[in-house]
C-alpha cells in the first residue's frame, strides 16, 4: 500500500468477506511503504478492531521489492495471496484458485487478466513487450506476469529468495519457482482498472528499473539455489497490537 486513502478500508472489507467465504481461518498482512497520505490512520483504525489485520509500515519508500519481499517474510499461513490494494480483481476469485490448485496440484497459481486494454494503449504495449521478452529469455510463456493475484503454498516463499526492488519480483518469483521445480498454473480473471487513486507502477524509471535488474538477475534466475525460511528485513516497523498481533 502506497497513499490509497481512497482504497484501503473498502479493500480490506471485500477481502475479508471473501476470505471468511473462502478459509476456516485467514490473516491480512498490509505493508504501508512509507504513505504519506491519511491511509495508516485510516488502517490503524481498521486493525485495532480486527486484530487479523497486521501492518508492516516502512519509513521509507522501498518500492514493490522492497513491499512484497517484507509481507511474504511475515505471512504466516499455508497459502498467501497477493494483492494490490486498488482491487484488480474481485478477491472471491481465491475460492476458484483454491479449487485450480487442489485439481491440478500445483504450488502456485498465478492469474492473468482476460483484458487489460482499459489500462490504456501503451500499458497494454508494454506489458505484451515485456511478457513476450521473459517468455524468450526463460523459455517459459507467460500471459501476464506482473499481475498481482499469485496463491502460492509458504514452501515456494521458504524456498525463493527474492532480491529485486522494483516491479521485477513477480517474474523473479516466478521463474525461480518455477527453476527450482515448483508447479505454477495459469488461471484468467476478470480485471478492473483503477477507479481512485494513482498508479506508480508504470512510469518510465520504473520500467528502467526493471529492465536493468533483469539484466544483473538473470543468470540467479536461470539457474536459482534454495533458500531457507527468510524474516522481514530490519527496515520494516512493527508494534504488538491486539490480541499479540503485530500492528503499526
């Protein structure tokens, strides 16, 4: 979460209903990295009366890698999904890929969206671009890569380590997993452009960005070494919250 005072609280309670519809027990960990907007306030006040929300606060910005790699270290459960707070997807779709994983087995499963043209024209571009680059270079194609709905059982996060700091951790995860022998299938989801707030995700230093950590990443992700269980970095805050759960 980066500055969505408009998103957070009805985000929080379309996942929390769909959580409670879909699990016998669930936890929300929300990592605020460094927002400067009223969207801790507005989730402090959300957590202190729901003690399964647990935040992570960054006090400086650390970008997606940094965001991603602090809330897969303080997940606490047998499967974690990622999610972005502006509702890409509707969150009822984890019951359909709770049900993908059971039937097919796989260890992730990892949506692509069946159209992503309300985006705009030159995200819809580069997205093709950079999937199609990541199919090359990987030998394994991807409709959609960079989404943010992937349901992975906790040994792929016990196993990948994650180093990249900007928007290349989701082929990072995934064609680490994927190298280490993990199973990851593809299911399409219905998409929904952002209606508040705004994106930082698809700006040109951003793209850069990512471009340049493929190439410093590349040969680690080709041929990958297991890792141990990992803990959230030393850069991220937290406090005891209700019931001992760990709040900002």
């Amino acid at each position: 979460m980066f500055n969505e005072e408009e998103n957070i609280e009805h985000a929080l309670r379309v996942a929390t209903d769909a959580l409670e519809q879909f699990t016998d027990g669930h936890e929300i960990v929300v990592v605020d990295d460094a927002s400067t907007d009223r969207s801790p306030e507005i989730l402090r006040g959300l957590a202190q009366r729901d003690p399964r929300i647990r935040i992570i606060r960054h006090e400086r910005n650390q970008k997606l890698g940094g965001t991603l790699r602090d809330g897969f270290a303080a997940a606490r459960m047998e499967l974690v999904l990622y999610m972005d707070a502006d509702l890409p997807f509707d969150p009822r779709e984890i019951g359909r890929a709770i049900s993908a994983m059971d039937v097919t087995r796989a260890d992730m499963i990892a949506a692509y969206r069946y159209d992503r043209t309300g985006e705009g024209l030159r995200r819809a571009i580069y997205s093709y671009v950079y999937n199609g680059l990541i199919g090359v270079l990987f030998g394994w194609p991807h409709r959609d890569i960079n989404f943010a709905f992937k349901l992975m059982k906790r040994e792929i996060l016990e196993a990948v380590e994650l180093r990249s700091e900007g928007s290349l951790i989701s082929a990072e995860l995934i064609t680490k997993a994927k190298n280490l022998g993990f199973t990851v299938q593809q299911i399409g989801l219905d998409y929904f452009p952002r209606t508040r707030g705004r994106s930082t995700l698809s700006s040109v230093g951003v793209i850069l960005t990512m471009l340049r950590e493929l190439v410093s990443l590349y040969p680690e992700m080709r041929h990958p070494r297991k890792q141990g269980p990992k803990r959230a970095s030393g850069t991220a805050r937290t406090e005891d919250g209700p019931s001992g759960f760990p709040v900002d």
